[in-house]
C-alpha cells in the first residue's frame, strides 16, 4: 500500500480530535491524529500495542496513572491493555502505529 499526502480523509473521533489512517498493512495501522487545544481523550484501554511520536503541539498523557508532558519530537510506547489517555495542552499533530490493526480505524 502506497498513500500520497492529503488533507482528506480525516474523521472526527471525538470532539476536537481528529484521526486519519494512512497506511495499514496485515499486522499494523498507521494514523495522524490531530488534537485541537482542550481536547481530551479520556482514559481507555485496548488490545492494541501503540506507538507514537509528537509531530507539533504539546500533550499530557496519563498512561497507567502515571502522567507524561509529550513535547514536539517526543515518542511513546503503550502497550496493549494498559489504561491511557491524554489532553491537548495546545493544537497538536500525532503520527501512531497501532498493532494488530485497529479495525474500527481502517478507512
């Protein structure tokens, strides 16, 4: 699968959270998710592990009841499982790789 850049295809998951899926292959998903400031997207687990990297903007993270400022540059790790959630402290821009595939993700 090849994807050329677009401003396309993003869907509201939640409020002010925006998710677009940019790849996928058989074993693993890759989003851009973009955050206005306030969002929050509350604490949630699932059976995917995540990885992801701050592009722009700044995040705090609550992963397993330990909080984590994420700043441009920064990158996580959450296993699948594991309780998480974050608020945009600003507008901000995520790249994620999720495993296995998210099936509510795919486009």
């Amino acid at each position: 699968m090849f994807t050329k850049s677009s401003t396309l295809g993003y869907i509201e998951k939640l409020k002010g959270v925006m998710l677009k899926t940019l790849a996928h292959g058989e074993k693993t998903l890759l989003t851009n998710i973009k955050l206005t400031k306030g969002a929050v997207i509350p604490p949630h687990q699932h059976p995917h592990e995540q990885t992801g990297f701050l592009i722009t903007g700044c995040l705090d993270f609550i992963i397993d009841g330990e909080h984590f400022i994420a700043e441009p540059g920064d990158s996580w790790g959450i296993l699948g499982n594991v309780s998480h959630g974050v608020e945009a402290l600003e507008d901000s821009s995520v790249v994620e790789a999720f495993a296995p595939v998210r099936e509510d993700y795919l486009p």
